[in-house]
C-alpha cells in the first residue's frame, strides 16, 4: 500500500521508485492500493491527486485523509487519534480507509 502526500509526492516519481525497487530487489512488490492523506483541498492537491487516479486507476482507495489538527495533535500526544478525538473528521476518514482496505483483501487477487 502506498500513501501519498500532496503536494510533496509526484506520482510518476512513486511510479519510478516502485519500478526501480522491483527491478533492483528482482521482487514483485505487488501494490494493493494507493490513498492520499493530508489533503487541504487546494489546487495542487488536487492536481497530485488526479494524477495519482489517472496512473494507478483501480489502485486508487476513494478515500482521502483530510489535514485536521486532530491527526497532528494526536501524534504529538502519542496517542490513538481513535482515542484523542474519535469523532474528528481525520479518525472518519481513517476509519473509511480501514474499511476500505478490508473490502479490497477480501476480493481475490487482481480484480
């Protein structure tokens, strides 16, 4: 799985660097699916985050973890986000992730 944060992860550099892991580690180094956290829904954002649908399509998870100071002040605290603040809209979105990622394993591999 991997996770992007925009806008500081260009998806064709993750694109090469996944290649370059599988080509260099002779491994196949599969990829369930890929989420974007930390969006603040600006126009960058948004244009990383198009990019990342338009170059892993179905690797795409649909949810994506909003920036919300709970998630900050909560690792800060060292805590469970679940914990600090579970109403928050960053535990939400964890949570549709989570759920998210459950229904991909139960599918069989490659659909």
């Amino acid at each position: 799985m991997l996770q992007t944060v925009p806008p500081y992860v260009d998806a064709r550099i993750l694109k090469k660097t996944m290649q370059e892991l599988r080509d260099n580690l002779d491994v196949s180094l599969p990829i369930l699916g890929v989420f974007a956290c930390l969006d603040d829904h600006t126009n960058i954002n948004k244009n990383v985050l198009h990019a990342i649908k338009s170059m892993f399509k179905e690797k795409e998870f649909h949810t994506v973890i909003p920036r919300n100071i709970a998630v900050e002040e909560a690792h800060n605290q060292t805590t469970s986000l679940f914990e600090y603040q579970p109403k928050s809209k960053g535990a939400k979105a964890y949570e549709e992730l989570a759920n998210e990622i459950l229904e991909r394993v139960k599918r069989p591999y490659g659909q």
